[in-house]
C-alpha cells in the first residue's frame, strides 16, 4: 500500500501571476508530490480583479506546463475547505514583507480554528522577487513600465492590452 500522496494548496488570486508566485510554487512543487493553485474566483479582500477566472487559470497553466505536479484549480470556498476538499495537509503561501507576516498570522490563527490538522507553511520570497506584487506590477503595466522581467511574457502581453495608455 502507498502511503497518501503529500498535497499542497497555494492560494491566492494571481491577478496576474508573477514570478515571485511562480517561484514559490516552483519551490513547492518540490516538497510536495501535488501543488494546487488554488485561484479564488472573487477576492473579498482585493475587490474585482482585472484578468477572469478563466484567463487567470490559463496564466498559471501556461507558466507551469513543465511541472507535472501543479495544477491551477478555481475556488470560491473558504481555504481550509478547499484544501480539505483536495486532501490537502499544507496551505503553502509565500512572504515578502512584515506587512505579510501580520496579515497571514491572523489567517492562519483563523485556519488553525478551522482546520487544525492543516498546515501553513510559509516560504520566504527569493531576494530578487521580495518586491514584487500584482499591484505594483500592474500599476507599472498602466504607467508603461518595464514589467517584463517580472512576469511571464504572455500575461506582458495581456497587461500592456488592458492596461495600456
């Protein structure tokens, strides 16, 4: 008998996927034999978000295609639901700054609450990537920034089309 596949869940809501996010599956896709990316449809905390689901799934399928491992799945439950629902054991997030730190301290007391035999698991951000977010690289996308070296080359293309001045 083989003992149970070791599943992690990362979510977030990618709007758009960055290589700092890609790199923190990357490093997941490593230590656990099944990554879901899990893609919340309708971010309460950030509001409406630029890219759909669907587009949003795509990204991160395009830029995972050779890890066999990782697979973008959309979600609209709680995480701990979620990552029940998968058999999931891990919500691996990555973090970049303080700010991050306290706000997922608070999520993960509350998860704990939730689901208390599901881990979090935080990855520091690599240093070239510990800057980086979809904010900050859309707003560089509106403004006619280099984005380029902070995202794949199609969700580039797809920025510069949306938000182009």
């Amino acid at each position: 008998m083989t003992p149970d596949p070791r599943i992690a869940v990362c979510p977030g809501s990618y709007d758009p996927v960055t290589l700092g996010h890609l790199d923190v599956i990357r490093r997941a896709a490593v230590m656990f034999d099944e990554v879901v990316v899990a893609v919340v449809n309708l971010p309460v905390r950030k509001g409406s978000t630029l890219f759909s689901i669907q587009e949003r799934l795509a990204f991160i399928d395009d830029a995972t295609a050779d890890l066999p491992n990782v697979s973008p799945e959309p979600f609209d439950t709680l995480v701990v639901d979620f990552a029940q629902r998968r058999g999931a054991k891990a919500i691996v997030k990555g973090l970049r700054a303080i700010s991050d730190f306290e706000y997922e301290f608070e999520m993960n007391q509350l998860n704990r609450l939730q689901a208390p035999d599901i881990e979090s698991l935080y990855l520091m951000a690599s240093p070239q990537y510990s800057f980086l977010s979809s904010s900050g690289i859309k707003e560089l996308a509106m403004f006619g920034g280099n984005i380029d070296e902070h995202v794949t080359p199609l969700v580039a293309r797809r920025l510069k089309e949306e938000l182009a001045r």
